[in-house]
C-alpha cells in the first residue's frame, strides 16, 4: 500500500487525477447551466401548460358530485388541496393514466390521489420544470365566474367575483371559457412573471365550473433545484463520462510534462558523471523550456568553470614542482657544483680530501637523482583513473620509501566503502604532498600512512619520526597551506599535531559531500 500512495504521488498522476477533477467540475457546471437554462422559461411552455391542463382535466371527474348545487365546497378545496400538492411533487405532470384513452381510463375517486403522488417510479420520464410552488395558484369557480374554491384564499376569497383578481389577458382567457367561445384549454404566456390558464368542466355538455390556474416564474433556487431534479437520473452516465474523458486527456497532459522533466532529470544525471552535453530539441514558451535554456546557459559556464578550475590546478602543481625543484635539488645541484669547484683545486694538492669531496658529491648526485624520480613520477597522469585508490596508494608509497630511503607502513582498516573520485584524488594528492615534506624536511627514519573506512567518513593518517616543526610558523607555508585548502574544498576536516618525538597529520572526509559543507565529529 505504501508502494501504491509513493506511486501516486508522483507528478504524472496529480496531474491526471486533477485534470480528472477539473474535467467533472466543469461538466457539472455546464450541464447544471443548461439546464437552467432551459428551465428558465418551461414554466410558460404550451407543452407544459397542456400537460399540467390534462392532468387536471382528468382529475376534474372527482368534482362531478361536489359541483351539484348546493355546492360542497369543502370536497372542493380538498381536491384544489390533493391536485396542488400532486403538481409540486411532479413536476412533470405525467399521471400513471395518461397513457391510456380517456373512455379507458378507471374512474377516479377523492382517496386515489394521494396513492398516485406516491407513485415516484412512474413519474420521472422527462427533466422536471421549475416554476415557483408558493406563489403559483389553483382556482375553481362556477358558470358565473364566483369563486368556490382556492389554494391562497386571501388572494382569491370565496364567493368574489373571478375576474375581479386577473389582469387583462387572465380575463380574456377565463371569459372565452366562462361564455361558451371556448369548450378546451385555452392560455395566456405573454407576461414574463408567469403563465395562466382555464379549461371549463363539463357534465353532459353543460357548463359546470372553470379551472383556473396562474403558474408563476420560479426563484433561482427553485431553478437550481429542478435543475438538479433532472440531473440525477443522467449521473452515473455522466460520472463514467467525465472520469473516463478526464482519465485520458489527463494522462496525455501529465505524460507530456513527465516525459520532458524526465528528460531534464535524465541531462542532470549525465552532468554529474562529467558528460556536459547540451539539453536537445528545447520548445519555445512555457516554463519548461526556459528552464531547459537557462540549464544549458548554466553547464556551458560549468563547464568553462572546469576548465578554469583545471588550469588553476595546472598552476598550482607547476608552483609546487617549481618549489620543490628549488627546495631539493636546486640546492642539491649548487652543492654538487661548489663541491666539483673544491675538488679541482684540491686533486692536485691533497689528493686525498679531493677523494672525500669526490664520495660526498656522488652522494649529493644519487640524492638530487632520487628527488627527480619522486617529482617526475608524481606528475606522471593519476593513478586513479584506472584502479582503486588502495592499490595507487600502495605502489606510490613503495616508489617513495625507494627513492627517499624512509621506511614506510602501510595500511588499511575497515571495510571498503565507495567514494567520490574527486575525493580520492584529493586523498592521493595530500599523501604525496605529506610525504615530500617528509623526505625533505623531517629527517625522520621512518612513517606510517593509515587508511580507516569509518561509518561516516574515511580517514588518513600520516606519522613520521623526524624532529617536528613550529605548526604556528610551519602554517604560512605552502606545503601545509595546500593541504589545508584541498581538506576544504572537499568538506573535511584537518588536524596537525607536532613536536619532537615526530608529526601526525590526520584528515578525514564524509563519502559524501552535504550542502551545507562544514567538518563532521570523528568516530571510533
């Protein structure tokens, strides 16, 4: 399971599951404001207007006994009551009958439509109209257009004259019903607030009553609701459908974001292993692509930073062989050559120190032979680059205790453990610079060179038994100093201890470089 939660955390599925989300909220909005849209006006539709008159035309046969004179004006206002109820519920008007003609239909009763607002599952076969439930109003009034009945009895009392309560076209409409002009449905949806119709109610071709409603527009609540209404029979249709669309057009965005920093991730790899080729096939305009130009800019000029850094090294070695020339055999050589001066004056008369001077400049001439070998063969190319440190480490020192005459121990301690080349070089490049002073300067007899792989760092570790040095003026020079800068430079630590019995240089590396750089506490 971690597996899995690492997995989509990458970049390529966020992005896939986001434009998965985006894609779903955007089609629900846009579903949601069509059908807003379109309900805005259904409420004054003539489809809807006939339909919700039908269903109240069928459900008129229920007034037939309360339309008797004297009228019974409680069953009426409990059929306005059940016919506006069924209508808020249903939205809509489609009655489980309406299929059927109207000589097939079963008779209705006063106690069947309660049964028939219940019935939800045969209800919803078409999107829901929205109109306002509160405000739209249902009246029944008798041949001579006297209300007998209504749902808000305040806005239309009992007993008052109909048309008294309508505006202009309400009252064409109700007296094309109320003086025979009409026998049908007839309506009125030219106001924008609402709609309004009329349809009489006959018993044997007489003129019993009119039915009288006025519909009006509905908030936008009410809008949002019907829309919503009409939405969930089409939402697992429309889930699959958005997850499925949002799933491959997501994939297809994160895969082309993922494959180019991949790419990016893929360059950056090779920089660090000393390929500096360029970033190929770079797009114009986005992010991405200026991110691609400014890390080509950047390995151009770390390249050059290199070749700088080279160079300066070229110097630094050619300023130290210089030095060492001019320490070592420079004074060697002067010495072989005062003493080659003597010896011509002397051969002549005292032919025996002449023989002492001539054993002394051999002696000086094997030393100055010695020394080039050593600085020849230390700028001779790395040993590194074509086997293991310990190995290089091992022959130089060897090639060192020939040529100086110092005995040498050499080991290793720990288990071998992989760092980097640059910090093995720097290993290397110390342990000739300590071991040049050594011969040079320490008139020791002897040296050890340790190697310990430690848990968080390697250390190395170089003792002599010469006759030590002043570390406080010994620290201005450039053997010491170089030391102290290559330790630097790659994050470790130094440590110099000196005095008559000797010197021990310790130094130690963290295998690999952190950011912050610094020296880290040694371990046992």
């Amino acid at each position: 399971m971690k597996k899995l939660f690492k997995q989509l955390r990458k970049i390529q599925w966020r992005l896939t599951f986001t434009y998965m989300g985006a894609t779903l909220l955007m089609l629900f909005l846009v579903e949601l404001l069509v059908l807003v849209s379109n309900n805005r006006n259904s409420f004054s539709n003539p489809f809807f207007i006939n339909n919700t008159a039908r269903s109240l035309g069928n459900a008129s046969r229920m007034l037939d006994t309360a339309l008797v004179e004297p009228y019974d004006e409680e069953a009426i206002s409990l059929w306005i009551e059940n016919n506006k109820l069924f209508l808020e519920s249903n939205t809509r008007q489609t009655r489980p009958n309406d299929q059927l003609p109207p000589e097939n239909q079963p008779a209705l009763t006063q106690t069947d439509l309660p049964q028939q607002v219940n019935q939800k599952n045969s209800l919803f076969e078409s999107k829901p109209v929205a109109f306002s439930r509160e405000k739209t109003r249902l009246v029944v009034a008798n041949p001579a257009g006297i209300i007998l009945g209504a749902d808000e009895e305040t806005e239309f009392p009992l007993g008052a004259d109909l048309l008294t309560y309508l505006d202009e076209d309400e009252i064409v409409v109700v007296d094309e019903i109320l003086t025979g002009s009409q026998t049908s449905v007839i309506y009125s949806n030219s106001n924008t607030q609402y709609a309004s119709f009329a349809f009489p109610v006959l018993q044997n071709g007489e003129l019993k009553a009119v039915v009288f409603m006025r519909i009006v527009a509905p908030t936008v609540a009410e809008e949002v609701d019907a829309a919503l209404a009409g939405f969930l029979p089409d939402l697992p249709i429309f889930l699959l459908t958005s997850v499925v669309v949002g799933f491959i057009f997501g994939s297809l965005l994160a895969s082309s974001f993922t494959t180019r920093i991949q790419k990016l991730i893929e360059y950056t790899t090779r920089w660090g292993k000393g390929d500096f080729s360029k970033i190929e096939n770079v797009r114009d305009g986005d992010e991405i692509s200026q991110l691609s130009i400014a890390l080509n800019e950047m390995v151009v000029q770390f390249e050059e930073l290199i070749e700088s850094k080279k160079m300066l090294a070229v110097l630094e070695e050619r300023n130290r062989f210089a030095r060492d020339l001019h320490d070592s055999v420079k004074q060697e050589i002067f010495s072989i050559s005062m003493n080659l001066g003597a010896i011509k004056s002397l051969i002549k008369t005292n032919p025996e120190k002449a023989s002492e001077q001539l054993e002394i400049t051999a002696e000086l001439a094997k030393q100055a032979r010695n020394e080039l070998s050593t600085l020849i063969y230390t700028l001779l190319p790395a040993q590194l680059e074509n086997q293991d440190l310990e190995i290089a480490m091992r022959e130089y020192v060897n090639v060192w205790e020939k040529n100086s005459g110092i005995s040498v121990v050499y080991r290793t301690h720990g288990r071998k453990v992989e760092i980097p080349t640059e910090i093995e070089q720097t290993i290397f490049r110390i342990t000739q610079e300590a071991l040049s002073n050594i011969s040079r300067h320490s008139k020791a007899t002897a040296t050890s060179v340790m190697l310990d792989y430690l848990p968080k760092f390697i250390r190395l570790q170089i003792s002599d038994n010469g006759t030590g040095f002043d570390i406080d003026n010994v620290k201005k020079g450039l053997g010491l100093r170089s030391i102290a800068e290559r330790v630097a430079e790659n994050q470790g630590k130094l440590d110099v201890d000196s005095g008559s019995g000797g010197t021990t240089i310790t130094l130690q590396f963290p295998y690999q470089k952190v950011n912050s750089g610094g020296a880290h506490d040694e371990e046992e």
